[in-house]
C-alpha cells in the first residue's frame, strides 16, 4: 500500500484560495499586529477590495461605519491579550449590501510567538432574519392570544373596540388607535372614541371620508389597507393631507370592513410624527382588525337575536292587548243587551259591538296583509287615479278617530292633474294608516296636516303632526315590522307597530318610498310617501326581496288570577245602589258600556276618560272603588294610581287596574304602583260582578 503524499505548499494554497473564493464564508489571516496581509483572496471576493485596499487596516473600509469603532476596540483587545477574538458585525458585499457576519480570529504561534493571525467571517444574515421572523412570529401571538383572553368575555361591541384599540395601539407603541362605523352613504363616518397615548387629543367625531383625499377614499371603499409613512410628503395639501393634519396624523395604517360593496367600518392606527410601518406592523392591523370585527359581529348577531326575541313578546304582549281592549266594550255591550229590552240602550250597544268588531276587523287585515306581502302574495290591481280623490277616501276613513280625539284636520288636496298608476285600495290604505297613526301619537285636541305635492316626476303626500315625536336615536327603525316603543303613558294608545311596516312594503311595491322626520320628543313627526307620477319612470314593482313572515298564533289568554278567567252567567239584576265605583278609561265605548253595567249591577258609577279627570272625580265622588285603566292619554294609569294614594283623594277606595296589559311585568307594575287588584280585559260580566261583590262585603268588615 503506498503511504499519502503531503501536497507541496503551493497546491494546499490554491485549494485553500479555491474553498475561500466560492463559499460563503470569509478565510483571511493578518500580520502578528492585527495588519492585514495583502494576499486574503476570500475577503476579496466577498467585498469586493482588491489586495491593496485590504491591506494594512484598509480592511476597515468595508465594515458598516456603525460597526467599525467596536470592532477596532475589540480586534486590537485581542491582539494584546494574544487569546480568540469573536465580533459580530456588518459588513459590506461587493454588490453593495450589508451582510450579517459573525468573525472569529486565532493566532498561530511558533516558539511561543505570535507569527501571524488567522479567521474565518460568516454570513449569518439568512439565519439571523429566520430567528427574528420565528421571535416576531411568537411575539404577534402571544399579543393575539393577549387580546383575544382581554375581549373574550366582552358582549357589547363598544367595548371590543375600545379594548382592541388600546392594546393594539401600547403593542404598537403608536400614538392613537381608532375604530370608526361608516354610514350607509360610504362617506360620513363618525369615530365614537379612540385611545391615545398620554398628552395626545382624541380625534372622536363625525368627518367625511371623501376630504381624506382620493388615495384614503379609493382604497377604504375597494377594501383595500391604506398605509401612509408620511403624510406630508406622501400626499399633500391637496391629496388629502390638510385633513389628516387637522386631526394630528403624520402617519397612518387603516383597515377597512367593506360588506356587500359596501364601507361599514374602519379602525385604525395613528401617528403624530412620520413614521415607517414595518410590512408586520401593517399585517398584525389587519389581522387584529379581522378578529375584532368577527367578534363584534358575533356579539351584535346574538344582540339582534335578543333584540328580535323581545320585539316578539312585545309585540305578542301588544297584539293581546289590542285585542282585548276592543273585547271588553263588546263583553260589556252584550250583556246589557241581554237583561235589557230598552231599544234606545240595545241600539246603542249593538253600535259598541260594530265599532268594536270594525276596529278589530282592521287589526287583523293589517296582520294578513303584512303577511301576504312577506309571503309575496299580494298584486297590485294599477289603475289611473287622481292623488286628491285618494286622499279624499283616506280622510273619510280616518275620520272617526281623529274626530274621537277632537284633533283639527288640515287638508291640503293635490292639484287635480296629479294621477298615479297605482292600486288604489292600497294608496289609501298606506295614507289612512298614517292618518290614524298620527291620530294615535298625538294628545287630544292635536293639530295634523295632509299635503300633497309634485316634485319632478313624482307626487310627495305628507301627513304632519304636533303629537309626541320620535326620540332621534329610534328613527331608523319605526318601519321595521313590530317595532314600536315601551307601552308607557307617551304612547297609551298602543299599537302592533304593523302599520309604519306596512306602508313602506307598499310604498316599495309602488316604486315609492317614504320616510320620516321628527326633531326629537315632543316637537311632532311628519311622515312623507313618495310616488312616481303616471307615465313616470318607477322604480321596482313587484313583491320586496324579504319574503320571510311568522304565522301569529291569536289567542287570549287569561291567569288564573284574572276576573275574564270565570265561566259566562247571566247577570244579577241589583235592586238597589251597592256602592260607589269611579271609571277611569279612555276608549269611548269602553267607557260608556261599562258604566251602563255597573248601573244595571246597582252601583253609582262616575267617569272620567283621563289622569287629571280622574283625580279631580274622586275628591268630590269619594268612590269605593276605582276602576282604572292603564294607557290613558298624558298621565297613565300607574301615575294616577300614585297620585291617588299620595293626596288621598280617594282613602279607603280599593284601586283595580282595568287593563289589556297582562303580562306578569305589568302585574308588577301595578303591584308597585299601589294597585291592590290587576283584572285583564274582556272581564266576564258576572265575574267581574261577584268580584265587585267580594270586595264591598271585605269592606264592610271593621279592621281590627
């Protein structure tokens, strides 16, 4: 076997230079005084330097001039103490770029003296960048894990955002963070509240988005980031930077929440100095952004939810009440009727009963008729008709309540040549409707007007009124179906909250429109259709794209607590007076068919239709008993029960509240309102008898 051969010098040379020249790692050696040599081919071929510019400590020359103070101070140290020197530098590649490297240099000594210095320099550049992307990476979730743990157990979105903006904003070490609703308009957005840093003003407010400039406004509504490094330079005066400047933003990272080609939210980051947003600053906005809004849409979904669920046993509360209140007058009718042969007596009650059963009949067609438009089943019977012989029809319709509640009437008739292609049965019914809303929402001896008006194409029909008005926060939502405010004493009169509904799903189905405007409680509402006139373009006609409707179960049901509960009888004929009984209600026919009964049962009956009324009765008729509705105009039923037992006006009187509200919420209403009985109507005739009985003999007994 022949033993290896060492190379000569000079060939372990050129391999030396060949594995020095094609690597990425740096070979060099130095003098014994840390001098380069003028021969370190793999320094030149990485940086570029030729021999002589090497040489010598020209080497330095290619190190970053933040760099080369510390590593002369560190090379030289080593040099001194003749041990290993490691450096961690930049240094500069012969196309130009900073490298990472990390250097090491021994020395090699021979007789104990130093003869020369050699190193080797990595580029460690690739590795250090995949070591900060994994920390940068570990870093963004733990802050997601962080802001998910802070918001999880958040139910109202205000607070996810103000949470989300804080700590997003600190993460960032920004100086604000705002999140903003955009309207239905995609221009005027309002920014409710932000979080700033210590010292730096809020820019909470209302702005529109088109003064941003066309570089925020293209990229916001398209759905796409916009990231500014520098207002001033980046956009101008004129592209939008007078705005920003106005509000204290130098530079900015806002994200955009576009649904259904649509611009409904934005939150974002804020700077009061210039500043270069890093490609993870820009991504981590983004997907905090994401997350913020998918939680905000599960929280406002499960608020609709709870909204939609209470609407429902509002309107359900509502539906029975309407339906009762109508009931009683017609129970109470009857059975005058009954014990009755007095044709003047059994003409007028057969009248309460048609009143009733009209009034009754209207409730449910609007419920049919609702649901037939969900269901799409309703079609339009078009004819030419002129606008003022509608609002003539819709007048005389209407009559009968505004004239029950002593309004005065002002109709203003559209010019004679103003025709509509339109059903005609429906433009009445959709004017009646308002008609009779606004006789409901406005107190007695109220003032409405009708008007009509062309506009272009188009005829404007209104119906004004200076009844209660519309809180400004409630206004967008008075024609979804079943809305409606609390059953309290500005809204006595109740309602299903179907007829605003119904208008705008007819008005839709015409082409039309309407709308609403009130400057807030107690300054009126005016509520205008908007029509195209004949032989004008309309819009679309045809069933509205929500087809989707609930079948109501019509029940009445009765607690085992209320008088309406008992079996029917024939009344007691009563021969002589029993007692004093004081009638609070505000329904005519309620009002009149009641006392007629409570004077058949032998009792002296009084009335008054409402809060002052009632008051002022039982000072001067003393009654044993108070008979009290609930919605009554003004002053309802639980603040005169109050006033009762504050003034003693009445001492010793039982107060029964009369009512179609029977939910166990409005027997505990009264219960705190000092009531001492709740009877649901229809009330039995012979119940409410015996009840009436029961307590005049509890009465009669002395307290110990």
């Amino acid at each position: 076997m022949t033993a290896p051969v060492d190379p000569p010098p000079d060939a372990f040379e050129a391999r030396l230079r060949a594995l020095s020249t094609h690597t990425s790692a740096v070979l060099w050696h130095t003098a014994p005084d840390g001098s380069a040599v003028e021969v370190n081919p793999s320094w030149s071929a990485f940086t570029g330097q030729s021999p002589e510019q090497s040489a010598g400590w020209g080497w330095l020359a290619a190190i970053h001039p933040e760099d080369v103070s510390y590593v002369v101070a560190s090379w030289r140290d080593g040099v001194a103490r003749r041990a290993l020197v490691e450096m961690q530098y930049r240094l500069r590649r012969r196309d130009g770029v900073w490298r990472d490297m990390e250097a090491q240099g021994v020395p090699v000594l021979a007789d104990g003296e130093v003869r020369e210095w050699v190193g080797v320099c990595i580029d460690v550049t690739d590795r250090k960048a995949a070591r900060e992307t994994l920390q940068a990476s570990e870093e963004r979730l733990r802050f997601l894990d962080r802001l998910s743990e802070a918001t999880r157990s958040e139910n109202e979105a205000t607070r996810i955002m103000a949470v989300s903006a804080e700590l997003l904003g600190r993460h960032l070490d920004a100086q604000r963070c705002a999140y903003a609703d955009v309207e239905a308009d995609n221009d005027r957005f309002t920014i409710r509240s932000d979080w700033s840093a210590e010292g730096v003003a809020t820019s909470a407010g209302v702005y529109s988005l088109d003064l941003f400039g066309p570089q925020a406004t293209s990229n916001l509504r398209r759905g796409r980031k916009l990231v500014v490094n520098d207002v001033d330079r980046e956009l101008g005066d004129d592209g939008g930077g007078r705005m920003f400047n106005a509000i204290g933003i130098k530079a900015i990272i806002c994200a955009p929440l576009v649904k259904d080609d649509r611009l409904v939210a934005m939150m974002a980051v804020h700077e009061t100095t210039p500043r270069r947003w890093s490609d993870g600053d820009i991504a981590l906005v983004g997907e905090v952004v994401e997350r913020c809004w998918a939680h905000i849409e599960r929280v406002r979904d499960a608020a609709l939810l709870r909204e939609q669920d209470r609407h429902k046993d509002e309107f359900l509360a509502t539906l029975a009440h309407e339906l009762r209140n109508p009931l009683a007058p017609m129970r109470f009718a009857l059975a005058i009727m009954q014990r009755t042969q007095d044709p003047a007596k059994v003409a007028d009650a057969r009248a309460v009963v048609e009143r009733q059963v009209t009034h009754m009949a209207r409730l449910v067609d609007d419920l049919l008729d609702q649901s037939r438009i969900n269901r799409g089943m309703i079609e339009l019977r078009r004819e030419r008709i002129g606008v003022a012989a509608l609002m003539r029809q819709a007048v005389e319709a209407s009559r009968p309540e505004i004239e029950a509640a002593r309004h005065s009437l002002d109709v203003r008739l559209a010019p004679a040549d103003l025709e509509l292609d339109a059903d005609p049965a429906r433009i009445v019914q959709m004017i009646g409707n308002l008609l009779n809303n606004a006789a409901k929402y406005t107190p007695d001896g109220g003032r409405i007007v009708l008007a009509a008006r062309p506009v272009g194409a188009r005829v404007e029909i209104e119906v004004a009124d200076n009844g209660i008005g519309i809180p400004l926060d409630q206004q967008a939502r008075v024609f979804e179906m079943f809305s409606q405010l609390e059953h309290s004493a500005s809204r006595a009169k109740g309602g299903l909250g179907i007829g605003l509904s119904l208008v705008k799903r007819l008005a839709d189905m015409h082409g039309g429109a309407v709308r609403v405007r009130s400057a807030g409680p107690g300054t009126g509402t005016a509520f205008t259709i908007e029509l195209p006139l004949a032989g004008a373009p309309e819009g679309r006609d045809g069933v509205p794209a929500d087809t989707g409707g609930e079948r109501l179960e019509q029940a009445l049901p009765h607690g085992p607590s209320d008088a309406g509960s008992a079996p029917a009888a024939s009344v007691e004929r009563a021969p002589a007076p029993r007692g004093r009984v004081l009638v609070v209600e505000d329904n005519p026919d309620g009002l009149r068919s009641l006392l007629s009964l409570l004077e058949a049962f032998g009792y002296a009956a009084e009335a008054a239709a409402d809060g002052p009324a009632a008051l002022a009765a039982a000072r001067a008729f003393a009654p044993d008993i108070v008979l009290l509705d609930l919605g009554l105009p003004g002053m309802d039923g639980c603040d005169v029960a109050r006033a009762l037992r504050a003034e003693g006006a009445a001492p010793g009187a039982v107060l029964v509240a009369l009512t179609g509200w029977g939910a166990e919420r409005d027997r505990e209403r009264t219960r705190n309102a000092g009531f001492d009985h709740h009877l649901t109507k229809p009330v039995d005739p012979a119940a409410l008898q015996t009840f009436l009985k029961r307590i005049r003999a509890e009465q009669a007994v002395p307290r110990a």
